[in-house]
C-alpha cells in the first residue's frame, strides 16, 4: 500500500517519527513535507496529500498539523477526501470501517509518539466493511460533494 505523509511546521517531530516507524515496517512512504521547522501553512500540505490521493498516486495520507484540527478542516474540503482527526485508536480503525477515511489527521501538540504509532497502525490495518448501510452513506456524502463543490476548479 502506499500512503503519502504532510505535516506543517507544528507536526513535523511527529512526522518524522511516523515516517521512521512505517519505513521500519516496510511501508512505501511518500513524504510530501514539510522538511523544516520554519513556520508554514496546513492547508498547502492537505492540499498535497489530497491531490496525492484525488490522482491515485497513494491510496491512503497521513496529515499532522499542531492540534489537527485546522488540517482535517482543509483535506475535508477536496472532493473524494474523508479526513477524520483521531486521537484514539477505535476512530483510527472504525473510521475507514465504517466511513472509508482516506486521511488520518493527528494533533502534533496532542498525541505523544506511541499514541500516534498506534493510531496508524489501527487506520493502515482497517478496512472498509462495504455493508449496505456504510455504503448508502457514503453515497450521500458523494452526493453532497457533487452539489456543493465548485466543478470549474479542475478537481
């Protein structure tokens, strides 16, 4: 599987510590940044994580931002991306279960190291259950993606 990884200034410790967790499992990790500890902006980095996962070029993201609130709220606003902010490991897994979460956002300023290896863990090893009320839902959210969602914006 591959997952692409974002953080802005404020998750990039935490990042640096997923990244090296999930290269020790073997995992292809597409880190799209930040790299450095110098003030940046989340939503420019849950814009690329989104667009990695919108052209198929990964099929699951990790974003961190300090709190992961901010974050979540920027990948929720691209079409076909289901952010959810976990700090737990039942949303972790029950999230792509029941809703298809595509994105696990962590709070870098919220979660310690070991409660992020584990959040990911739980989210990378989940599965969407396909169940007939799972499904009708998420059909409801397409459904509002395609009413509210500008179509001129190339996405």
């Amino acid at each position: 599987m591959k997952i692409a990884i974002a953080s802005d200034h404020a998750g990039l410790d935490l990042k640096k510590v997923v990244v090296e967790h999930l290269k020790e499992q073997g995992q292809a990790i597409n880190d799209l940044g930040t790299y450095a500890p110098q003030s940046v902006d989340y939503p420019d980095y849950a814009e690329k994580l989104g667009r990695a996962i919108q052209k198929g070029e990964v099929e699951k993201g990790i974003l961190i931002c300090g709190s992961g609130v901010g974050a979540s709220v920027a990948a929720n606003k691209m079409p076909g991306i289901r952010a959810g902010l976990c700090h737990d490991v039942y949303s972790a897994h029950q999230g792509v279960e029941h809703d298809d979460m595509n994105v696990l956002v962590l709070g870098g300023r919220v979660i310690g190291p070991m409660t992020a290896i584990e959040l990911v863990e739980a989210y990378l090893a989940a599965k969407f259950t396909g169940e007939e009320r799972h499904v009708r839902r998420l059909a409801k959210i397409h459904n509002l993606e395609e009413r509210f969602c500008d179509k001129g914006t190339g996405t």
